[in-house]
C-alpha cells in the first residue's frame, strides 16, 4: 500500500488489516495530505494502535516530481489523523526509500504482488521509471485518483476539474497511467456519490463497536462528520474493489492527463479508443452498489475476533 495518510487512508489501511483476502506486505507513504513526515507517522501510529508489528513502513517523495506540495491538513485536522489522540510512533521506518522497497518486493515475487495506492503517485512514478520492468511485473495496481466525466459527480475536489492526488503530482500520474501497467483506478464519480458515505447514523454504529479498529474509525469519521457532515470514503473504496469486485461496475478506457500548471493542471479526460492513439487502456470504475459498500466497510470494521 502506497498512502498518505490521511482519515481515509487510514480508514482504507484499517479495512486492510480486517480483511483475511488481502495479505499487507509493506506501507510506503507520500507526501499529500501532510507532509511525508507526518504521513509515515500516521501510517505507523494505526498500525501500532492495531497491535500490527510486523508490516515494514518506508518514507517516500517529500514532495511531488515537479511542483511544491499543497497539503490538505485543513481537511484532515493538524495531525492528519482528525486529532484522534493516537501517541507518537515507536515503529522504526525502514532505510530503504519507498520506491526501492516497492520495486524490490515485487521483483522477489513476479506477478504476485497488487499495489494499492491511496495518495498522489509520486513514489509508484519514481519506482517505474527507475525499474521499467515493474509495470509487467505488477498482478496489478489499484489506484484512487482523477475525474472522469462518468457520473453526476463528476467535479474536482481540488479545482472545479481536477481531483487532489491527480493533481498534486500530475506528471507522476502522467507516467503511471502511461506504464501498460495493468491499472484499476477509481475516480470522485464514485467516491462523491453520498450513497458511498458514512453519516451520523453510520457514526452511532461504530461507536457502539467493541473493536480497536471500530473505536478509531470513529474518531476519524467523527471529525470529517463534524467538518463537512459526512465521512468521504475515497481510498477505503478502491481497497474494496480487490475484497469484492461485484460491487462496481468497471469500463475500460484510455486516459489523458493534463500535466504542467495551467488552469486545467490534473484534469484526466476519458477518451474513447478511436481518438486516443497509443495511450494504454486503463479500467476505470463506472457505478458503484453504494448500500452494499457501506454495509462491507462497516462490517469489517465491526467484526470482532474469532
């Protein structure tokens, strides 16, 4: 999992560890929703609190390939995590970067591993370039990020037309999305729908849990309910299309990605086949059973040990 955490990433990193299908091999983190520093704390300050020792954490870019960062600390409370009191992390960081970590791992293991990334792609893009073999070594890469005109959703999160990780690094976005890399991506077409939120109602259930990961998930969507009136699962959603496929509707699409920093920076335009030359196909999320969603999220959640 490549992240950067986040109250959603952390939210999709605790729906991870609840999940017996997936099986967490290392957590790198980025620079996006806080600085990268804070981001590797946050990643290992869930973990910690979910008793987990044994899932390596590296630090990747402390900034996108091109641009400054722009956090979103404003929407995600000044520890990253919506204040939720979690101490300060006793888990060391590996020496490694993110991006060798990543590319060894899934050199050891050919056509096995899935990448699952959450924030902007600036250490998957680092990792390709670096290694040019690792698209096609790659089971596959599940990816939250960009817009695609698909839904009644279909706004930009950060400018009217660009969604945050998109855009925060564009020109990683631009290399990944250009890998051959087989790419699952999942969009604010989806993730913006208020049938794939959690509200207040939702909120009473998992503070009325018994579970560590119930108890934290509450702080963390306590405080997105408190800022905006809802909690936005954005990356528990793209973890939820490896737990079950069923819930979504995919369409296989090539995608361009606006780069520099004009008006239209990180815009990712939809393009059918005839009018896209040689850009790969990418499969990308069109409709979403958000009830059903909901219902896996907040049982795996909930779920107590056997």
């Amino acid at each position: 999992m490549d992240m950067d955490p986040g109250i959603d990433d952390a939210l999709a990193l605790l729906l991870a560890l609840k999940s017996p299908e997936v099986q967490v091999l290392s957590v790198g983190t980025v620079a996006g929703n806080a600085p990268v520093e804070m981001t590797s704390a946050n990643a290992r300050r869930v973990l910690e609190y979910m008793g987990v020792t044994n899932i390596p954490v590296t630090i990747g870019a402390a900034k996108p390939l091109n641009h400054p960062l722009v956090d979103a600390l404003n929407h995600h409370g000044l520890d990253g995590l919506g204040q939720c009191g979690l101490p300060p992390p006793k888990l060391p960081v590996q020496s490694m970067s993110t991006w060798d970590f990543m590319a060894q791992l899934i050199l050891d293991t050919p056509g096995e591993i899935t990448l699952v990334a959450t924030g902007p792609l600036t250490n998957v893009a680092l990792a390709f370039e670096r290694y040019p073999q690792l698209p096609s070594l790659l089971a596959g890469l599940v990816l939250m990020g960009g817009v695609y005109g698909l839904t009644s959703y279909s706004k930009g999160n950060q400018t009217a037309f660009a969604e945050f990780n998109i855009w925060q690094d564009p020109e990683a976005a631009y290399i990944v999305l250009n890998s051959g890399a087989d790419i699952y991506a999942l969009g604010l077409d989806l993730s913006m729908d208020p049938a794939t939120h959690l509200n207040s109602q939702h909120l009473k259930q998992l503070r009325a849990g018994h579970t560590p990961a119930a108890w934290l998930a509450a702080q963390l969507v306590e405080f997105s309910i408190q800022q905006r009136g809802r909690c936005e699962l954005h990356d528990p959603l793209i973890l939820a299309s490896l737990l079950d496929d069923s819930l979504f509707d995919f369409m296989s699409v090539k995608v361009e990605v606006i780069v520099g920093n004009g008006w239209n920076r990180g815009v990712t335009h939809a393009l059918p086949p005839e009018q896209a030359g040689e850009l790969p196909l990418i499969h990308v999320t069109s409709a979403v059973d958000g009830p059903r969603f909901l219902k896996l999220f907040l049982s795996r959640i909930l779920e107590e040990p056997k």
